[in-house]
C-alpha cells in the first residue's frame, strides 16, 4: 500500500526546495536571488495505532495523526462503512468500549 492513511487518503506529495542568496532589499542589500531549485518529498505523518472497533474486535490501522486528532475515524467493519470514535485498544476501558457497543450495534 505504501505511505498513505488508511482512513483519510492522506499520501506523499510532493514539491520544490527554492535555495536563495543575498539581502533583502528593505535590510539594504541588493534582494534575494535564486541559487537552485531541487525536487523534494512531503511525507504523512502517519502513525500505526492499534484501535477497538464497534463490533469489539481490536485492529492495527496505519493513520494521520490529522485523523487522531479528529477523535472519529470511518472504516469498513462487516462490510459496512462506520464512522465511530476513536478509542485507542492500549487506552481504552472497559467503560469506552461498552459505551462504544452500545452506540454501534452489530
């Protein structure tokens, strides 16, 4: 699959490095020039999490952090796509993941 969130679509895009040269003018020099111009990566931040899902199983997906952050994650689970929150499997208690089966029924 490569580098990309298995939730968002979020994947590697990428760009230019401008380097530059000189003063700018309102310090007093003479202005900036362009000295080289080379390709570049963005990469994801992507992180592997190991999250429950609604119908109590556990499962590792690799996400964007963006999609952490978010609290609420859409998967396919059983053939359906859901969107639930996010309760990390290492963090989660018993309490968030009743609370999350009786918000997602199977």
């Amino acid at each position: 699959m490569g580098r990309q969130c298995e939730v968002s679509g979020k994947k590697t895009s990428f760009g230019n490095h401008v380097t530059t040269r000189g003063k700018a003018k309102y310090l007093g020099g003479v202005g900036t020039k362009c000295t080289g111009i080379s390709r570049r990566t963005f990469q994801p931040n992507l992180q592997r999490i190991h999250i429950w899902l609604p119908n109590g199983t556990t499962t590792h997906v690799r996400v964007a952090t963006s999609v952490i952050r978010s609290g609420k994650i859409t998967l396919e689970v059983d053939g359906k796509v859901q969107t639930f929150p996010l309760i990390k499997a290492s963090k989660g208690s018993a309490k968030a993941r009743t609370e999350l089966k009786n918000l997602y029924p199977i």
